[in-house]
C-alpha cells in the first residue's frame, strides 16, 4: 500500500527529532565527565622553558689617532649596535683619553668602557715602516684585558662568571652571525678570516668536528697561525688564567699563539661558522687618505677649519 506523502513527511520528521535528541543526551553525559576531569575538553598551550639569559660579550679593541679612525669606530659602533649584550672596551694608544673618541663614545649608544695606555716608543711604528714590523695594540689588548679581569673579579661570581672575550680591530668588517657564533663558546672558539695574510681567507681545517690543521700561506708550523680576529675566549678562562697576555716580544706572527699558547689546545678548540666553512670576519683596510691638496692650500693659508672634526 503506497504510503501518502503526508504520512512519509511525519515520519521523517519523528526519526530526525529523535536522532536530535540522542545527540544532545550524548552531549550532555560528555559535558558532565568533563566537569569531573574524565575528559579533556581544551588543551592548555605547555610553558615554554625560560631562555637562559645570553653571555656577555665583551669586545677589546685597540685604537690610534689617524686621520680615518672617527669613521672606523663609527662603523664599528653602528655594527655592535645591533648585537644584544655587547660590552665595547676601546683602549686608545694614547696618553690620555682624546676628546674625538670620548664624546663619540658617549653617543654610541653602546655600553662600553674607555681606557687608553700609550705604546712604548721602541715598539712604535715609525712613519713608513711596513705594517708587518712590529705588532700593532699589544699594550692595548693587555690593558683591556686588565681592566676586565679586575673588574669581573669585583661583580658576584668572581671567576666563574659567563662570557665570551674577543679583540676586534677597528678597521675590520664584521657580519653580525659571528657574534652570535662566538656566543656559545666554552674554551676557545674559531673560524675562519677573510682576505688576510695575503690570500683569500685563512681558516682552521676541520675533520670529525675537530680543528687538524691551518690553510695559511705563511708560517702554517706556529702554534696558532690564525688572525688576531680569528678567534674568541671564553670570560671564565681569561679570569682563570690571569698571566695570560700578549707578548710583544714575540716573533713576527706569533702574537695570536704567545696569548692562545697557555689557554688551550688544538684539539680543544671549537670551530664555529659551519665547520669553518664560511667567512664572516675580513681583514679590511681603509685606504690612507692622500692629503696633497690639503697640504698645498695649507701652505697658502688656506687650509681646511681645524676646528671641524673628521
């Protein structure tokens, strides 16, 4: 007996209001566990672990009065400008603080500290002496180092203290991944230095994670044939070893090893920069600028305003 469309209409309606209420009675039981902690309803996003604080790094950087040393330290205050917790200890080759790097320091916007230690006359450099004569900043690098080991002993933690010393010349080029490379550093960390001793890049060689030997064109038998911007120290192995300095005596080319000789071992240093593989330092040099014309309208009277500082 064919049913009538009415009658398939209510009985559609009957199965659909009953399977509504199922639902909602399901609904219901649901709801009551998850009252009683049976059932999860919403997940609780997990505390993510604190981000231990970042280590201090603390920059030495040696520096002398030259014609283009506001611009060197201008572009490299606006560089350390951008890597968080950076200490910058400028030592001046100078028997007092100069008003040109004081007050540029006092603009920076950087933490720092500013010292100066004059270089002994015989370790100078004369005018046209070749820059490989003598080594350049060795008093400096030790008074920096100086003032940071007895500055460090007076915080809390004495020798113990997190850090990461490194020395950054003022004409050099730094990408800003090495200081986040160097931050890490629990001994003596390296990698490599490009357009440096005359070649390329020099660069520890590494092989299995550990340092073997040198690519270098000079020298490669010295303990650390490496550029003074080659490598970091860890704060609690300056503090640690407190003989530790640069040696001014030393060989031409042997200032990186008579500091580094005392500290560690080839095998105990760790490299940085992908295995070494990439450069992210470079031993840039701005070109001496050639006054002749200047010297000649001073010679007329007509020089520029020695008032106007550059």
């Amino acid at each position: 007996m064919k049913l009538k469309l009415k009658t398939v209409f209510v009985l559609y309606f009957m199965v659909s209001l009953l399977g509504l209420i199922y639902a909602l009675m399901q609904l219901g039981k649901w709801s009551a566990q998850s009252g009683r902690g049976k059932l999860e309803v919403t997940k609780q996003p997990q505390k993510q672990p604190a981000k231990p604080s970042l280590s201090t790094i603390f920059v030495i950087t040696p520096t002398y009065a030259r014609l283009v040393q506001k611009a060197e330290l201008t572009r490299l205050a606006q560089t350390f400008l951008h890597v968080p917790h950076l200490h910058w200890i400028v030592v001046e080759d100078s028997p007092h603080k100069t008003p040109l790097v004081t007050d540029l320091l006092l603009k920076s916007g950087l933490t720092y500290t500013h010292l100066h230690i004059p270089t002994a006359m015989d370790r100078k450099l004369q005018e046209g002496d070749p820059s490989w004569l003598k080594p350049r900043g060795v008093e400096q690098r030790n008074e920096g180092l100086r003032w940071l080991r007895e500055d460090r002993r007076a915080q809390p933690g004495g020798d113990d203290q997190q850090g990461v010393v490194y020395f950054a010349d003022d004409d050099n080029t730094y990408s800003l991944q090495l200081f986040e490379e160097m931050r890490s550093t629990q001994r003596v960390s390296v990698w490599p230095v490009g357009l440096v001793g005359g070649m390329k890049y020099e660069r520890p060689v590494v092989e299995g994670g550990k340092v073997v030997r040198f690519h270098t064109g000079w020298r490669p038998s010295r303990p650390f044939p490496m550029d003074m911007a080659g490598f970091a120290v860890s704060l609690k192995l300056v503090l640690s070893n407190p003989e530790a300095c640069f040696d001014g005596e030393a060989p031409m080319g042997f200032l990186e090893s008579s500091f580094l000789q005392g500290l560690v071992t080839m095998e105990e240093l760790e490299p940085k920069a992908d295995n070494c593989s990439k450069v992210l330092v470079w031993h840039t040099r701005t070109e001496k600028p050639k006054m002749k014309r200047e010297e000649a309208l001073q010679a007329q009277g007509l020089g520029s305003d020695p008032a106007v500082e550059v």
